[in-house]
C-alpha cells in the first residue's frame, strides 16, 4: 500500500492516522495498524511506546497538516470575505468528515488531555484567525462594525463541523453545502445603494 521507500515509522503514522479517521480510537487496533503499514510485529514497539504515543504521533500529523492547509486559504489573496469564502469553500471529503473534527466525538480521545490536546489546539487556531479576518474586514469597512469577530469565527467554525455531520447523517455533501452558502449570504459585505 505504501512506498517501499517510506520508513516504517512514517507508515505507521500514516496506517494510524487513516484508522482513526475510519474507524475511532478504539476501533484502531495494533493489529490492523500493522497490517495497514505493511509492518512487523515488533514495529511499533520499536518506534513508539505503545497505541497512544503513536495515536498521538498520527493526531498531531493530523492536526499540523489541516492548520497548514487552512493557513494557506486564509493568508492567501483576496478581501476577508474572499478569504473566508475560500476557507469554507476549500476542497474537502465532506461525507468522511474532518479528520481533526471528528475525533471530538470520540470519547477515548475527549477523555485524554494528551490525545485532545492537539484537537483543542488545532480548533482554537482556526477559529482565533478566523476572528482576525472578522477583524480585518470590520476595520476595512467590508463588514460591519457590529460583528463580534469572536462570535463570527466560532459561527464559521460550527458551521463547517455542524455542516459535516448533517452531510454525513443524510449521505449527501448537500447540507454542508447549504449551510455554506446561508453564512456566506449573511455574511456578504453590505455595500451602500448606489444614489442615481
């Protein structure tokens, strides 16, 4: 399954992150990350102390490359609209869900401060530089002034990670879609009528 030219660590990383994403914490079991990474037996033992250090390895993966793909949408070009637009319109697998999102329901990984962590962080992150768009925008007159940019970034987020769930409960990217496009209606600039 994996590039004979990746190391063993590195597939199980992989194997982990991919397990969690499908089938949860508990439903990850070593046996099925070792058959996944094409590993021995004594592999994870070698380059891990156990199931959580390298549940938490393939977490973090998880959660640094969501941050960055993100990052890239939201310091990308455009107006704070845009870019929130961007942010919520960006390609994604909605009927699977957000890899970092959806371990919030898993309650083995909720239960560990170490597990959840990475998960808060990654959450916090994106909803605090949300808020500075909001911020931006305000300041820029695209939005007004009324908004609270801490309210908005936590509708933005609840928004995507509410629109996954209902997408993944009807079996269509249509919900999520829909509720895209209402916050992005309630959220486009006000612009004064042009006087005549």
């Amino acid at each position: 399954m994996y590039s004979g030219r990746m190391s063993t660590e590195e597939r199980l990383i992989r194997s982990t992150r991919e397990l969690l994403w499908e089938r949860g914490y508990v439903g990850t079991s070593p046996r099925a990350i070792l058959e996944r990474a094409g590993a021995g037996q004594g592999s994870m033992y070698h380059h891990f102390k156990g199931k959580p250090d390298l549940a938490l390895a393939a977490i973090r993966r998880t959660a640094e490359e969501l941050r960055a793909e993100v990052e890239a949408v939201l310091t990308g070009p455009g107006t704070p609209y845009e870019r929130i637009e961007g942010y919520l319109r960006r390609e994604r697998d909605v009927l699977r869900g957000c890899p970092v999102g959806r371990l919030t329901m898993d309650p083995d990984i909720v239960a560990s401060d170490a597990l959840r962590a990475p998960v808060d962080e990654t959450l916090d992150a994106i909803r605090e530089r949300l808020a500075g768009i909001v911020e931006e925008g305000k300041e820029q007159g695209e939005f007004p002034a009324s908004l609270d940019g801490e309210e908005i970034a936590a509708a933005i987020l609840a928004t995507v990670q509410g629109g996954y769930v209902l997408a993944r409960a009807s079996g269509s990217p249509g919900a999520f879609d829909a509720g895209v496009r209402g916050l992005l209606a309630l959220l486009a600039p006000h612009r004064p009528a042009e006087t005549v």
